[in-house]
C-alpha cells in the first residue's frame, strides 16, 4: 500500500468516527420521549395525562349527603326477667317424698311440683285445731256469761273477763289459720304431705332436690322455673355513648351461638347508677323469645343507634393520610385534582363521615388516590 492510499484510508475512518459521536450526540425524536402520566402545577394542583394509564386506575364519584345514624355496640349477656324467674324454696322443712316436675318440664301456674312429708307441717295443723277449740270454748263462755250479767246473776267483771278470753283465742284461731294459709295447706288437706305448687307458668331451669332426701334449708330452692318466652340482654353501654339508649328505642342484637345472625328488641330499663369502675352502665333490652333461642348465660352484644340525621359520606379509600392531616384529592377541572384537607368523623361500614372540608356534588377521587402523592 503506497502513502497516498494510506492516507486516504485514515481519513475514511476519521470521518466516519466524528459522524458516529455527531449521532450519539443528536436529541431523540419527540416520538421517545416518555410522556409523564401526571403534572405538579404551580397552585399545587395535579394534572393527570388522558392517555396515561394512572388515568385509567383512578375512580372519581361526587360526594353524596345521607342519612346516617351514630351507632355504638355494647357487650353483654343474655339473663331471664327477675319477675319471671321464682326459685322454689318450701317454707318448712321435711323430706321430699315425690317430685312431680323434672329438669325443663313446662308447668302452668298452680300446678305441683314436688311433695314434702313435713312434721312442721302436722305440728301446724295441731296448733290450729287447738286454737279453733280454744275459740269455742271462749265463745261458750262469753255466751254464759252474758247471760248472767243481763239477769244480775254474775259481776260485771267477769262477763268483762269472758270478753277479753275470747277476744285473744279468736285472734289465736286467726294466726294459726294464716299460718297454714301461708304454708299453701287448707285446713282440710292432708296433716303431714305439703305439696309445694308452682306461683307461676314457665319452665323448670334448675333442679337441686331429689326424691327420697330431707331439706332442712328454707333458705335453699329445691327447684327454679322461670318463664323464657321473654328475655333480656344485659348490655354494658359506655358512659359517652349512653344518650344512643333510651326506653322504648329498638336495638339491633347479635349472639355468640349464632354467627351472622341478627335479632331485634326493645331497650326497657336504662340503669340509673354508673359503675364508678368500669364507666358503665347497665342497659337491659326485652327479646321476644318464644323460640327459646336465647337462652339465659349466653353472651350477646347490642347495637343502639341515635336519631337519623343528614351528613357528607364518602368512601374509606378516598382518605389519604398527610401526617396530623387527612386529605382527599378533589377535581377541580376534568383531570386537574387538588388535595384539600377535611375533618372526618364517624364510619359507617366502608363510608365515612366528613364534618367539614367538603361540600354534597363535589367530585374527588375515591380510589387509587394515593397513586397521585407518587
């Protein structure tokens, strides 16, 4: 290769080197340039790209006014009605020679339930045929003495006598009569056998006696029945929320035993004593439980709701948390959003309430909004 050829080669490559960096060098095509899917602005606003697929995930709704309630929930149990609920205590004592009710046997009222051999009950009956004959006798007497009195026969002292003596065995002959009558024995029923009946309809819950054993203990039940067809829920209702309960209202109930289930009742006593420990106080809602599907001991929890009132709800997924604040991003031109702090109260389900900061019709985002803080 002579020099003129070599020459002519070297400046063949240092021509082509210097178009290679003038291309590396030269600004791409519009056509590569990413397009931004959003725009800060200078008023803070945040302009979204109409082809951009951020425009695509973000959900926008307006903001809707409706009516709402404040609700709490209450925890508690289910507990039978104290007036319908009777423990069975005989009021002498003696050996059980006969129970007629078993464990959950229904019973009307009047009906026997179990029978005592009781010597109380015969030393009863004893001192009311004495006194009954006391009151005879004295009548007798006064008789006789009035008669000798009004014929000057006899001192007036002891006709005066006669009168007092019978005056104190009819009121010996009373106690004795109420005493039995108090006992539930008639002065002509048996003088031993005491059959204890039921005071009211209902249901046999509990059983402590059996056939056969002797129950000293006046004090103890033999047996317990209550009437379930109405029942109570015993709720704990927070001091701040007491005013959502109130006599009469309707309450939304909810039990262990049934999941997913829900009953209603109505709130009838609200106590008027705070527990000073727990800030409670005691709230006990009547069910309707003919059923028997609420049954005594159960834990239950109750729902009160206040009054219906008009308010601004928007969805959980439209809040955006910025520190203290919450803020929701609002649009204000198609596609121009702008963030603006609100003050929120209550949730109801997956809405929440917003006290101020908004207004009923305003659009803003309520999903994928957060994708805007990016």
């Amino acid at each position: 290769m002579n020099m003129t050829t070599r020459n002519a080669l070297g400046a063949s490559c240092a021509l082509a080197l210097a178009c290679s960096a003038l291309a590396g060098c030269a600004k791409p095509t519009p056509a590569a340039i990413p397009r931004p899917q959003a725009m800060h602005l200078e008023d803070g606003s945040i302009a979204v790209d109409r082809m951009s697929p951020l425009h695509q995930r973000l959900q926008i709704a307006p903001v809707q006014e409706q009516d709402v309630a404040t609700q709490t929930e209450a925890p508690g149990s289910i507990v039978a009605m104290p007036e319908k609920l009777v423990k069975i205590t005989p009021p002498l004592a003696g050996r059980i020679t006969r129970i007629q009710r078993a464990l959950g046997d229904s019973v009307k009222a009047g009906e026997p339930l179990f029978t005592l051999d009781s010597a109380e009950l015969s030393a009863a009956h004893a001192d009311d045929s004495k006194a009954k004959a006391a009151l005879l006798q004295a009548r007798q007497e006064l008789k006789r003495q009035k008669t000798l009195f009004e014929a000057e026969i006899a001192a007036r002292k002891e006709y005066e006598a006669a009168q007092a003596a019978f005056a104190q065995a009819r009121s010996d002959a009373q106690a004795s009569a109420d005493k039995l009558a108090q006992y539930g024995a008639g002065a002509r029923g048996s003088r031993r056998d005491y059959v204890l009946r039921s005071p009211i309809s209902g249901t046999v819950i509990a059983m402590e006696g059996a056939q056969g054993g002797y129950w000293n203990d006046i004090n103890a039940a033999v047996m317990t029945v209550a009437d379930l067809t109405t029942v109570w829920l015993a709720a704990n209702v927070a001091e701040r929320d007491l005013a959502l309960a109130s006599v009469g209202q309707t309450a939304r109930i909810s039990v262990d035993a049934w999941p997913g289930k829900s009953f209603e009742g109505k709130v009838a006593y609200v106590g008027a004593v705070l527990d000073p420990e727990t800030r409670t106080v005691q709230v006990r809602v009547a069910i309707e439980n003919r059923a028997g599907s609420f049954k005594p001991g159960m834990f239950a929890h109750a729902v009160f709701s206040g009054a219906s009132r008009r308010a601004l709800l928007v969805p959980a997924s439209a809040l955006l948390q910025s520190g203290p604040s919450t803020r929701v991003m609002v649009e204000r031109s198609p596609l121009v959003f702008t963030p603006r702090t609100v003050e929120v109260g209550a949730s109801h389900g997956g809405q929440v309430e917003i006290i101020s900061g908004l207004r009923a019709g305003e659009r803003i985002v309520v999903k994928e909004g957060v994708l805007l803080n990016d």
